[in-house]
C-alpha cells in the first residue's frame, strides 16, 4: 500500500506494535481521533482525559516553569497521538500536492524542480516523525538518496530506523550532518527550536538545499511550539533566556511572538538567496523556497533582521 494511503487504524496498530508502545491502543485510537476533531473545528471540545491535550498542557507548563520538558512530551508513548494527527491532517498532503499538476506556472512542482537543477538526487525528510511521509518521498524519488532525521532517543527514531530498511531510506539523529541536499521537506519542524533561524542558518550553512519545502505553524498552540522565540543566531546564551519565553507583553530585542518569528524566518530565507515560488497550492501550505544562483553571505544576512 502506498504510504499516502496509509491512515487507517491497521496502521495506526502497526506503528503501535512496531514501536512496542506501552499504551492503551484503543485509548490512543480514540484520543487521537478526538485530537483531530477538535483541530479540525474549534467548537469541539476535549474530553478531560484526552492523551494528546494532557501532553500539549504539559508541555507549555513547562515552558512557562523555564525547564521545556522535551524528554517528557516527545518521549511519552501517548505522543502518537499528536504525530499521527498531524500525519493525517497535515504532513501527509503537502508531500502529495508536490506531485499534483498545475500547481506553478502549469506543471507540477516536482516537475519545476527537475527542470530547474535536473534530476533530484537527494532529499532530507527533517523532524520526521515515524516517518510515513519519509517513506512517501522515497516513493516519490525512488532514485534519490532519501534521509530522514529525528531525536534518535526516541521511539519514533527505532520505528523510523527499522521502516527505513524495509523501504529504502536512511535516518540519522542530525541534519547538519547531510551535505549539499537537494530538497528539504520541514513539516511543522522549526517550530520545535527556540531558536529558529539560527537552526535555519545551520541547516543553510551545512546542508545548503537548492529547495526547502516548508510548512510552518508558528502562530499554532502545539505539543513543542512556543509563544515566543529568540530570533538571533547567538547560541552560547539560550539556557538563560527562559525567563523571557514566559513572560507576557511585549517582546524585547531578540525575544519575538510566533507572529513576528515567522515573519523573520521569511526574511531571513530571503536575505540568504531564496525565493518563495508563487503556487497554486492551497493556503500556500507548503512553502516552496528555491535558492538563487548567488547567495548572501550569513553574516551580512543576519544584520537585515534587526534593521
């Protein structure tokens, strides 16, 4: 069966079994459902047991507490329920729409990129979860390279690893590991870095992609998302800045809303030499970023967001 198709309960059991999570699978089912209908139309409400929900609390009373719990959010079992929603809601459409006709200048993307820089060689699936939509680009690009990555501590990493050697692509825990990649597919990814655009310029810096398929939600409430974000590319002092993630009102020097972050992430893409391709694809959910023969220079480009 192919990977796009892949969203019924057998399989939703499949990854359960695979991963040998140590959950009530009906339990899991039934809240992740839920956790979609409730995504889907904001006048459902949860029920006060719901998996997905109590995570999603978890995780922001641990932001505003100054210690994010990621360990305790992305290693709970019960997190299936959170990825296989956006799976099935999300990630899984914007690597189909990238094969649909007529979608930029009356071909396909993937058309547009192989008329671009010729035949696609290598593609990185970034933060990718159990790796469905992994295994969907490989599908795709049955002749390229196709990695995918993710926190190798996790239960979704062994899932990952172990569908990857069935199905013909590789994981490895760290992106900036992959050089000159050819495509970049990030579906709700930079929103789980505190310090987004400085992961951004490692990703540029190391992986430099001639494209970057990006589905940002910023400004959406989600297990690992954030209200604020630091914006600048000094790393060295991020554990001290908590204290100014949890605090309300307005923003200070490198401390940015969701709103503005994404905002900067766009400029800060644009400043390094991409282009946002003008699509037909809805609620342009993915972005298509295309890099420019010539390139700014990261240390010049990192001024622009503070002018």
């Amino acid at each position: 069966m192919p990977f796009d198709q892949k969203i019924t309960r057998k399989d939703f059991d499949d990854i359960v079994h695979g991963s040998g999570l140590a959950v009530d699978i009906n339990v899991a089912w039934n809240d992740a459902k839920e956790h979609i209908m409730v995504s889907a139309d904001s006048n459902i409400k949860y029920s006060p047991t719901n998996k997905a929900k109590l995570l999603e609390d978890k995780w922001y009373k641990s932001v505003k507490e100054g210690e994010p719990d990621y360990d305790g959010v992305y290693g709970d079992p019960y997190y299936i329920t959170d990825i296989w929603a956006c799976w099935k809601m999300y990630s899984r459409d914007s690597v189909k729409v990238l094969g649909r006709p007529n979608k930029i200048n009356g071909i396909s993307v993937i058309e547009h990129m192989t008329n671009h820089i010729g035949e696609i060689k290598t593609v990185v699936d970034a933060g990718c979860g159990f790796a469905y939509t992994t295994g969907q680009l490989k599908e795709m690009f049955p002749d390229a390279k196709v990695t995918g990555t993710n926190l190798k501590e996790t239960w979704q990493y062994g899932f990952a690893k172990k569908l990857g050697l069935t199905h013909g692509f590789d994981m490895v825990p760290e992106i900036t590991t992959l050089k000159d990649v050819d495509l970049i597919f990030a579906s709700e990814y930079f929103e789980h870095f505190y310090e987004p655009i400085a992961h951004l310029k490692d990703i540029l810096d190391n992986c430099n992609p001639k494209f970057l398929v990006c589905a940002n939600g910023f400004t959406g409430d989600a297990i690992g998302h954030f209200d604020f974000y630091r914006v600048d590319d000094d790393l060295e002092e991020s554990d001290k800045q908590w204290n100014l993630f949890s605090q309300k009102g307005e923003p200070k020097g490198n401390i940015q809303t969701d709103d503005e972050t994404s905002k900067r992430f766009g400029k800060y893409l644009r400043s390094r030499g991409y282009t946002k391709l003008d699509t037909n694809i809805f609620n342009s959910r993915p972005n298509i970023w295309q890099r420019d023969t010539v390139q700014t220079p990261a240390s010049e480009s990192f001024k622009e967001l503070f002018d």
